[in-house]
C-alpha cells in the first residue's frame, strides 16, 4: 500500500535508512547516476509523506491532477528501493486512446492528430519509444499539441489519460509559505546536510549542502551548509547558532530573517 | 464543407494597431470554433481582442531538439495546409506583426496555395517597419535597404552605403533564430559594427529602435555612434536604422 510506505514506522525505520545505504554505496563506488537519483528520491520522501495519505484520497475520489503526480513519484521511489508498487486505480471511465509503436508514430501522425483535433482522442499509449529523429519529433509536438493527455500520459501512463493537468513533478509543489517573525522563534521544517544536489552528484561532484525539507506540499530548499549549523543550535540561543555558523550578530539577523522568508522560522 | 486556411495577421503588439478586419475574423473564428494556432506573443494579442478563443499553441516548434528553424517552419506550414486542405477544417494561423515580413512558414504556405491553385485568406497586419520609422525622419527619396541583421553581420551581405539601411531582428545571436535572451545579443553586435565599419566611419550615427515592452509597447529609440554599438547589450526584437553617406539626416531620430 502507497500510503503506508510513507507512514512515519516505515518512512523512518526502513525507507530513509535503505536510500541513506544506498545513497553511502552508490558515492562510495563514483556511480553518480545513481547517487544522484538516490538523492534526490531521499530528498523526495518528505513532500511525499506529508501529502501522499490526501493525494490518495483526492485521486481515487476525484482523480486529482496534483494527487497523480505525487502519487507516481511515490511509486518511482518504492520502485527505486526494489519495491513493487500497486498500480494506481482508475477511478473514472478512460477517455478514448490508442497504443501504437513509437517508431509507428511518423506514419500515423496525420490519422492520430486528426481524431484528436476532432476530441476523439485524448492520448496515445506508446509501446515502444519514439524515434530520436526530426519527423518523430515533430510529429510528437503536433500530437501534445492536439491530444489533451499526451504530454500527462507520456509522463504517468494510463492514470494520465484521467488528469491531464498533472503537473511533472519538479513543478508540482511551490515554496514554503512564510513564517510570521516573532520574538520567539520555532523551526518550521526538518534540515540536514547531504553530500549535495542529485546536479552535482550526477556531476561526480559532492560536497556538504544544507537542505530544509518540509514533511509537506512544500519544495525543498538547498542552502549553505553553515545553515544547517545554526538551525542545529538554534534551541540554545541565538548567539550560540551565530557561534556554530562562524556568524556575527548582524550576519545572524540576516540569516534569520532568511529563513523566516522561506519558511523554515516562524514565530513560536 | 470544405475547409479554410486564413493566415491573420495582429500587428505588433497593441490591440489598437489590430486592423478591423482582423479583429473580425477573430470574433467569426471565436463564434464558429475554428481550429486556431498561435505561438505565445500572437496567443496573448488574440486574448485582448477575444479572450475565450481558443488558440492551440505552437510554442513546441521552438523546443524541439535536433529540429533546426527551416524545417520547423516548413512542418508548421505543411501541417496548417493538411487540417484545412486535407481534413476540411477551418483554420487560422494567428502571426504578430505583418504575415509577409520574414516569416518563412507563410511564404511556405503561399507557394502551396501558388501551386495547388488552392487559395487561402490572408489578413495583413502592421508590421514592425511601421514603429521603426515613427522614431526616424524618412522621406524614401534615397530609398531604403531592408535587411536582417543577422545577414550582414555573418553572411557577408553587402550593403549600399549610399542608401539608407533598416536592419530587422537585432540581437538575434543564432542561425536558428533565438533573441529571446537579451544578454545573448553582444554575440552579434559586435561582428555587426565590425561588418558596418567596412562601409562607415566610427562615428556615423545609427538609431537602435526598441519597444518599451508590456502593457504600452511604445516605440523608443537611441542614437549612438557606431563604434559603440556592441557597448549594451539591445532588448529583444530591436531594429537598427543606419542612414546612408549621402544623406544623413535622411534618418535622423525623431524627437
């Protein structure tokens, strides 16, 4: 079950520690693709679990677009640690589609683009991938442009044919909504230093980065690594966070009221 | 029924500079549920006029890995031609500006039309050349030379220094057409002035002519001396108007 993967027994006691490992192994072996994919699933699993129980709920109701892409992003990183996911269930009855060859495409553009000009055709299900070339390329701009699933199915499959809005997944969540400044501060978010963005691990170059990650529909955010510091020691005072950063007084008002503008403070 | 392909032109950016017959055929194709197709700029001129018209967008054309602009404009083209021609659909094809100022998918579409004996509708629109000249003063009597500017800068193009010269898409710093980054444009400014200097001294004056942008798309202008053209980098879609050696006030900026 997709929600219970993401429940806090198994999200912390199996999920975060299996990518950690495997996160740890791929570095360890310079394998970048897959520490960068890693990475990125690790950072994924919190806007995942804090919204993966309601996307449940508001696709099988509603077949939400957002819940869709949630929903396969979760099922991308259960696949990523070995884990067969369900497939999604269709809560509506499918549009009208058609599967064809990728290599087909060139020769049925014309017939394809046509019944869905008509609105009788809302995406193509491809079977194999389309060519590399110019006319597949062309011909599969037409169809997005036509088809108002294409670009939904080529991204989630069949369950696209029923949102075609479904955002891809780097734009599904915006930012963090602003803490409310205070004279006593709370951290709003989870944090921790990671060897770097999957961009740089996919770059064979790690190095320390900061992350503030929100178990909810928020973007995670990559920031300095000092940062980390302070939000470490932040319970103790505001002048021990300054100490643990390396930051003066000013230079620490600065950084708070960065981090109120991100979300990651608020008052208390 | 038979179908339609009517090629409309929305002029440069302002709805006032939209001719009536234009604003016409929006409100028909809006009416009767044409199958209507515009890149971004025409997409958002149309929504001022007709805000419900639905216009499928063409914005893909310039995304496409591997596909270089000829062959994208001649799809485009082809495409247009088959859902009016082939599967009997009404069709508009929305295009800033003027359709018959350097647009290489209209061209490709009027030959169609020229060698099937096929006719197509083609509603004209104010082009840019319209906006350069209400920032020079020019009469026409020593003519005028109109050319891309990508052309003289890298295809070696000579000019008539005698006459007038109206330079269009300045900034554009590819073969394949991109000026959609501003900060791109020094790229070919610089190789611009060097081309112009085998044809005038340092300190001939030339006019950048540019468009205040969103939501009043006046048309501004600088003058400057050619050695200092690749100075700045110039916004997108400017023009260069450079008087000729016989004239030079023939073209002079106007106040």
């Amino acid at each position: 079950m997709i929600v219970d993967f993401f429940a806090p027994p198994h999200l912390h006691g199996r999920l975060r520690p299996t990518l950690q490992h495997r996160l740890d192994v791929a570095i360890d072996a310079s394998d970048w693709p897959e520490a960068a994919d890693t990475l990125a699933a690790l950072i994924d699993t919190w806007p995942v679990a804090g919204t993966v129980e309601t996307a449940w709920a508001r696709w099988t109701a509603e077949a939400d677009p957002l819940a869709l892409s949630i929903l396969s992003r979760a099922r991308e990183i259960m696949t990523l640690v070995g884990v067969a996911p369900q497939a999604l269930p269709l809560p509506a009855p499918l549009p009208p589609h058609q599967t064809c060859k990728g290599d087909a495409l060139v020769a049925a553009r014309a017939a394809l683009c046509a019944q869905a000009a008509d609105g009788a055709l809302s995406g193509v299900l491809f079977e194999s991938p389309v060519p590399e070339t110019a006319a597949a390329r062309l011909a599969l701009g037409e169809l997005r442009m036509e088809a108002p699933a294409q670009l939904a199915v080529e991204r989630y499959g069949v369950p696209g044919l029923l949102a075609p809005d479904a955002p891809a997944w780097e734009q599904t969540f915006g930012a963090a909504p602003p803490g409310r400044p205070g004279p006593t501060l709370g951290i709003r978010c989870d944090f921790a230093t990671l060897p770097g963005t999957p961009a740089q691990l996919r770059n064979g170059d790690p190095s320390p980065v900061g992350w503030l990650l929100w178990t909810g529909p928020a973007e995670p955010v990559p920031v300095a690594a000092p940062v980390i510091r302070f939000l470490g020691a932040l319970h103790e005072g505001l002048q021990a966070a300054n100490q643990a950063a390396g930051l003066d007084l000013e230079r620490g008002r600065e950084v708070v009221d960065e981090l109120i503008r991100l979300g990651a403070l608020g008052a208390a | 029924m038979p179908g339609t392909l009517c090629i409309l032109g929305l002029g440069p950016a302002r709805p006032e500079h939209m001719t009536v017959e234009a604003r016409d055929v929006l409100r028909q194709a809006e009416a009767e549920s044409w199958h209507v197709y515009g890149l971004a700029h025409a997409r958002g001129m149309a929504r001022r006029v007709c805000p419900e018209l639905a216009v499928k967008s063409l914005d893909y054309l310039y995304t496409l890995q591997g596909v270089d602009r000829p062959a994208a404009y001649a799809d485009l083209a082809k495409m247009m031609w088959r859902k009016a021609y082939e599967e009997d659909r009404k069709v508009l094809y929305l295009v800033a500006g003027s359709p018959l100022f350097y647009n290489d998918a209209v061209l490709f579409i009027r030959r169609l039309s020229a060698q099937s004996g096929q006719s197509i509708r083609l509603v004209h629109g104010m082009s840019f050349v319209d906006l350069v000249l209400d920032r020079v003063h020019w009469t026409g009597h020593d003519g005028l030379q109109l050319y891309s500017a990508w052309n003289v800068a890298f295809d070696g193009v000579r000019l008539n220094a005698q006459a007038p010269t109206l330079l269009c898409q300045l900034g554009e710093f590819t073969a394949g057409g991109d000026a959609l980054d501003p900060d791109g444009s020094r790229k070919m400014l610089a190789p611009l002035r060097d081309a112009l200097a085998t044809h005038f001294p340092p300190e001939h004056p030339v006019t950048i002519v540019y468009s205040s942008g969103a939501p009043d798309y006046d048309s501004l202008s600088t003058r400057i001396p050619l050695s200092t053209l690749a100075e700045r980098t110039v916004p997108v879609y400017s023009n260069l108007f450079v008087p000729g050696l016989v004239s030079p006030n023939e073209g002079e900026e106007a106040p």
